[in-house]
C-alpha cells in the first residue's frame, strides 16, 4: 500500500521491520530492492531529476536484490534485477 502511494520511507522502514523478524527471506530482500527501485524510477521521472540520489537508491536497489541471492541463490527473480 506505502508504494503505491509513493510513501517510500514507511515502505522501506516496513521491510526492515519484517526483514528483522526474518533475515532469510529472499522475498523480503527481494521486496526491498523492489522498493528502492520504485522510488529511483519515480525520481527519473521528475523534471529536475537528483541523479545523486537515484543513483543511490539504484545502488541500494542492487544490494537489496544481492541480499535476496545470498539467502536463496535460485532466487531467480533477484538475479535478472
């Protein structure tokens, strides 16, 4: 629900939430990563865009998805993100 109301920081804080009552969820990682990668596209969009800032939440995006791999390297979903 946070994501498509674009309430990025409550979406990210869920996910840490759950990702401390469960830290080998690849689908949680995975979730994540998802969210970060909303967030930077929702920037790229926007007339005076914050590269800085996309390009962190992409890295972030990406570490996201590599977490979700070191949990379940058949994780196919976080292999091709």
């Amino acid at each position: 629900m946070y994501l498509s109301n674009s309430e990025f920081e409550k979406a990210h804080s869920d996910f840490d939430t759950a990702i401390q009552i469960d830290k080998t969820s690849a689908k949680l990682y995975h979730a994540k990563g998802l969210a970060f990668q909303c967030e930077a596209d929702k920037i790229a969009k926007e007339e005076n865009r914050n590269f800085e800032k996309e390009d962190e939440l992409i890295n972030k995006a990406i570490q996201s998805f590599d977490e979700a791999l070191a949990c379940d390297q058949s994780f196919i979903s976080s292999m091709f993100h």
